[in-house]
C-alpha cells in the first residue's frame, strides 16, 4: 500500500519519536537518575521503534499491521511510564505515546 494511506500514523509516529528523543536527553540531565532509569529506557525504545515503523510504512512494508501492534504496546508502556514522573518533558513525552499507541491500534486493527 502506498505511504501516503498513512500520512497520519507517519505524522504520529514521528511527533512520538521527537518527543521521546526530547525526554530521553532531558531524563538524562535530571538529578535522580536511577529513578529516572525506567523512563529513559522505554524512551530509547519508543522512539526505535517509532522511526522504524516510519520507515517501514513510507517503503510500504507488508508486516504494518504487526509492527503496529508492536508499537503500541511499547508506546503505552512509555507513556505509562512517563506518566509517573511530573517533569513536563515526561508530561508531554506520555501524552505523545498514548497518541501514537492509538493511531498504531487502529492500524493494526
């Protein structure tokens, strides 16, 4: 199928990814690190994962409904880990997640 079927989700998922760099490097700057360890962890792997079922749905892979399914459970567990911390880039990072774990629900669906 032709990338532009999935000019949103590519949308979403790259805002996703931005978001979850942008955390992971401001995690990384906070004073309690270990506590922030959990969070900087799904950040890295929310944000792999993002920018390679980018990249796959722009070549038009066939496996876009498992990568989807893939992402969002790694989305959802980002964001309901950022959620935990009160740090707006965490806020903002989780809100971002639980976007593109919808939009990559529905794709899988």
């Amino acid at each position: 199928m032709s990338h532009e079927h999935y000019t949103s989700v590519i949308e979403t998922l790259h805002e996703c990814m931005v978001a979850c760099n942008h955390c992971y490097d401001a995690c990384l700057k906070e004073e309690d690190l270990q506590m922030m360890a959990g969070c900087i962890r799904l950040d890295r792997e929310c944000a792999d994962i993002c920018a390679h079922l980018e990249q796959a749905l722009v070549r038009g892979t066939p496996f876009a409904s498992e990568l989807a399914s893939v992402c969002a459970k790694i989305c959802e567990a980002c964001g309901n880990e950022c959620k935990k911390h009160q740090h707006d880039h965490c806020q903002k990072c989780a809100d971002s997640c639980f976007k593109c774990a919808e939009e990559c629900r529905k794709l899988a669906a």
